[in-house]
C-alpha cells in the first residue's frame, strides 16, 4: 500500500499521518513510504538525486496495488503520485480533514474515492472501506 502525504511543509498534522500508515500496517500492508511519517522524512532521502528518489518512488507505487495519500496540507509531489496512480489504474483513496480546501480537479478525477475526516476514527473508518473494496487474491488477502 503506498502511503502519500506532504513532507516538506511543516504545518502537516505528523500525529495523525503516523497513525494512517500505523492503521494499515496493522490491518497487514507493507507500506513502503512509512519513513515520510518520521519528524524529518527528508533526512533520510538525503543522498539520494531528485533522479533517484523520484525514480524510486515511483518503482515503490508501481509495485503497489494501491494509494492513500493524505492531503490536507498541499503537496505537489502527492499530486503527481495521485496522478501516476490513476494513470496505471489503481485504485487511489484521498483523505483530508474537513473544512480543509481540497483542489476541486484532484477530488473530482475520475478513480479517485475522497473522502472528508473529522478525527482518527473517521479516517480509519474510511480506510477500512477503501480496503474492503479492494480487489482479493484467491487466498483472500489484498494483493
């Protein structure tokens, strides 16, 4: 499950992005970008190139048979994940908290599910139907 939230802007709500990649890693999804809901994500990625990183990103949502991305605080880098997701058909679920302004082209593409939260119950509910509705291997799990 590929996980997208803004990194970079300062204001974004860490406590709750940590507890959407926390949600799905208890529910038994690998989540590849669990390192952006550390304080300093961009640390991390320090060595790598735009190139690189950029190239590995995208490898990681291609490998991925799904996203949620978190956009409460604007990203551009979301956008485009959001958008290379759709482009390869999968499924992709928009969360932000409510009240918040959403670019209206993001929350009205066609294959996005959005949906408003007012607290972490809320938005876990909306993950947990996300996920159900996601396509099922024969051994039932999410592939």
């Amino acid at each position: 499950m590929y996980f997208a939230a803004a990194i970079t802007n300062p204001a974004r709500d860490l406590l709750a992005l940590q507890g959407m990649v926390q949600h799905l890693q208890a529910r038994g999804h690998q989540v590849p970008t669990h390192h952006i809901v550390e304080p300093d994500p961009r640390t991390r990625d320090a060595a790598l190139s735009e190139a690189e990183l950029a190239q590995r990103d995208l490898a990681w949502l291609a490998s991925c048979e799904a996203l949620v991305a978190e956009v409460t605080t604007p990203s551009h880098g979301v956008g485009v994940e959001v958008a290379w997701a759709l482009h390869r058909h999968l499924p992709v679920l928009v969360l932000y908290r409510t009240g918040t302004r959403v670019s209206r082209l993001l929350l009205g593409l066609p294959g996005v599910r959005a949906c408003a939260y007012g607290n972490m119950a809320d938005a876990t509910r909306a993950i947990d139907e996300f996920l159900a509705s996601l396509p099922t291997t024969p051994q039932g799990a999410v592939s």
